[in-house]
C-alpha cells in the first residue's frame, strides 16, 4: 500500500464517529446552569398538575364515536396477533 492510500485511510478511519482507531472519547458538558422556567410555563404546568381529572375524548358526534372505537379495537386486536405469530 502506497504513503497516499495509506493517509486516505487514515483519513478515513479518523472520520468516523469516534475515530475508529481511537474509541470512543468521552464527553464533556461543560458548565451548564438550570435556567428558570417562564411564568406561563410554570403555571401551565402547575395547572395541569393541580387538574388531576382523566382526559375525556371529545368525538364531534355520537354517530362516529362507537364505530370509530370499534375499528380502532379491532385494528389493535390484528396488530396484536400478527406480532405474536412473527
């Protein structure tokens, strides 16, 4: 192997993440600080937290809300099965 290629593989070998031929490196974070939160978010927040009720889904009718959940249902029920036989 010539000088170039053997360069070009270096070169190669160095661009890859982590440098092959020299593993992994470790990571520094350098000097992080915890910024605060904005008013709205922390109320946001708290709100949402103070609010413990479940969610309850809005359909825009009654006459799509059953079959709706039903074909959702059955489509969990297939994707379900067909995962336990692969």
């Amino acid at each position: 192997m010539s000088a170039g290629g053997r360069r070009a593989l270096l070169r190669t070998l160095l661009a890859l993440p982590g440098g092959a031929l020299l593993g992994p490196r470790p990571a520094w974070a350098g000097g992080q600080i915890e910024e605060p939160l904005a008013d709205s978010v922390r109320t946001a927040l708290s709100a949402a937290i103070a609010n413990d009720a479940p969610p309850v889904p809005s359909f825009s009718s009654s006459s799509w809300e059953a079959p709706s959940l039903v074909n959702l249902s059955n489509s969990l029920v297939n994707l379900f099965l067909s995962t336990r036989t692969k």
